[in-house]
C-alpha cells in the first residue's frame, strides 16, 4: 500500500520550472542542467513507531537499458557497455533523535577496457529511517548515447544544523547543466506528526553555501526561536553576491533574508540591499582612465567625484548594493537579483566611494560575465 503522496515530487517540478526558462534549444538544455536539492528538515518528532508520510514517486520517463555493444544515435558505439544496478548508502544522518539514511540505486555503465573509468547515473533515490522503511521516494531518468551517459544525476547529502532543529540537504546534479543553471530546493519538516512540504519548491541562479543558525533566546519567561538564515552565492552578469533567505522551521515558511527601504520626499521606499561580493577585476590597458565616485549608492546623494584610475592602481571591490527579487506568483518561487541598476563600493588608492554605470564598471574592468 502506497503512503498518500505530500504532493509534487522533483521529478514533477520539471513543468513549472520551465516558465521560468527561455523558449527555444537553450530551454531544453537548461532544463536538463537543473539540479535538485531537497531539505528535508525533519524536526523534533516524537512518535518513533509511526512512519512518515512517503513522496509518491513520479517516474521520469526513463530510457531503456542499453544492451552491449548496441547502437547509439546514428554512430555506432566502439565500446562494450553494460548496465549494472548497484547501491550506494549515506548516512546515517541523526535528526530529531532518529537516524535516517538515504539509498541511492545506481545504474553503473562497465566497459570492456579497464583503462576507461567507470560512470554511473542514479536512477531512483529513497530515504530511509532506522528499520528500513522507505519514507520518501524519488526517480530520475537517465539515457545512453555513443557508449556514455548522456543524461544522468548523481547525489549528495549532508546534515544541516540549525539553532533548533537538524535538517537533511540532498543535492542532485544533473548533466548536461546549461551555464550558469541554479538548483532547486524543497524544504519538509515533521508538523502533526507527519512530512510536510513548507511552502513551495524554490532557485535562484546560483549556489548553497551554508546556514547561519540562530539558536533559541530568552526573553523574560518565554522562549523566542528565530528563522535560521540560509546563504546562496547567486550570480549578476558582473559579480556574485551573498543572498540570505530565512527559513524559519517553526512555521514551515520561507522568507527574503533582507528586505531594505530609504526615504523618499513620499514616504518609505523599497532600495537596494548592500551585501558580500565577488568580482573579477580585469584591469584595462590604458595607462590613465577614471570613474565617478559617489559618495551614497545614489545618484541623487550629492556630487560625483571623478577619481584617476590608473594601471597600476590598487583596487578593491568591497561590497555590492543591489535589489534582491521574491518571485513566488508560479509554481516555483525565483529569488536573486534585479540587476538592472547595481552598485559596487570600491576603494581606488585609498579613496573609497559607489560605482555603478557600464561605462565605469568597464573602466574599473569588471566586464559583463560570459
């Protein structure tokens, strides 16, 4: 007897993540690079005997299995190759007081050359609690072409220690992976004694970093728990920046991480947040160039200053003020970026100011990524 199902599985998140893709081959190639992560935040539970309620599973149109020495395409394969199933375990994980295990079931491609490395494809994933029961299942497609995968995921999963609660974050990658793909996430926890998804799957352009927990404080004869914070390097067409999205696990929700306002001759505003950057500089070749240093990530807060940038000027990138984005209108919530008017605090020979039209973030020699 199957578990009721907690609703859309990984493989059924391939539709709406598509509305956020462009039309054409590049929407293809993106979806197939979209990698999947599921955060399961399993809680505090305390009924051990009772079993969770399992994902039903939402089979990936999978590709048959290739006999040896088959053809692929219109070339035919030079290698042998066979399928074999296989199983990996990880874990355990101890969440909540329980121990949890997630089984990966493999197909691995052998060739008949031993020179040649062995590949693999995960074709099914399932967590797993202490006895064995399934308590989440998941199916991938996978497809062979000129004696290699030519499709396929492959998984990893670690624990993540919040302030209150452990969580379990699997990653799946899949290949090919267009540039620049981001991944998806699913956020569970235990909530009246069942799995529950806390809101929608989410992305962004770019990666997971690590989580910031926020551990339980005391205010008079109450306890306040605060959302942890999770951090994703996310990715502009010139830099990368840090982005916090607070998850608070108490309520089953996700949140923007910041939300920034500035004052306006008509009342409060929505503005740009400052945040960590990354940036690649590459310095120009010209000997003497310069850009406008304002003294506020704002036009309109007093006058520029035009500082001479040299070749050989010593240059840093200290920070990035941009408007972060919280798409939740579709199937998939989309957080990152609104890179239509982004800043960078800059110290050029000691003197520090914003930056933050195209000509002078050429000028500093952060170009336009890819």
């Amino acid at each position: 007897m199957r578990p009721r199902a907690l609703g859309p599985t990984l493989a059924s998140l391939i539709r709406p993540i598509s509305m956020l893709m462009p039309a054409g081959p590049e929407r293809t190639l993106a979806l197939r690079g979209r990698t999947f992560l599921l955060l399961l935040a399993l809680g505090l539970s305390g009924g051990a005997s009772s079993a969770v309620a399992q994902g039903e599973a939402i089979q990936h149109p999978a590709a048959p299995q290739a006999p040896a020495h088959a053809a692929q395409g219109a070339a035919p394969s030079t290698a042998d190759v066979t399928l074999h199933d296989a199983e990996q375990r990880l874990g355990p994980f101890r969440i909540g007081g329980q121990d949890f295990a997630v089984v990966l079931h493999l197909k691995r491609l052998t060739r008949a050359h031993a020179d040649r490395p062995q590949e693999a494809a995960v074709s099914a994933l399932e967590i797993q609690d202490s006895s064995g029961a399934t308590l989440y299942r998941e199916t991938f497609s996978y497809a062979l072409e000129d004696g290699t995968f030519s499709d396929s995921c492959l998984v990893s999963a670690q624990l993540l220690k919040g302030g209150f609660t452990t969580g379990l974050l699997i990653a799946v990658g899949c290949s090919p992976s267009a540039p620049n793909s981001g991944d998806v996430w699913e956020l569970f926890g235990v909530m009246n004694g069942t799995l529950q998804r806390f809101g929608k799957p989410f992305t962004t352009d770019g990666d997971f970093l690590n989580v910031i927990p926020s551990p339980p404080r005391k205010m008079g004869g109450a306890t306040l728990f605060l959302p942890d914070v999770m951090l994703f390097r996310v990715r502009t067409g010139k830099f990368q920046v840090t982005v916090p999205v607070r998850v608070d696990l108490m309520q089953g929700r996700l949140m923007p991480g910041q939300r920034c306002f500035e004052q306006t001759g008509h009342g409060l505003r929505e503005s740009g947040c400052e945040v960590p950057v990354e940036a690649e500089r590459v310095p120009s070749d010209q000997e003497l160039t310069f850009v406008r240093l304002f003294p506020e990530a704002n036009e309109n807060m007093g006058v520029p200053r035009h500082v001479v940038l040299r070749k050989h000027s010593k240059v840093e990138i200290l920070a990035a003020k941009i408007k972060l984005s919280w798409d939740d209108s579709r199937d998939v919530i989309f957080f990152g970026v609104d890179d239509q008017d982004p800043w960078l605090k800059v110290r050029i020979d000691g003197t520090e100011g914003w930056i933050h039209t195209q000509e002078d973030f050429t000028a500093l020699g952060v170009l336009e990524a890819g």
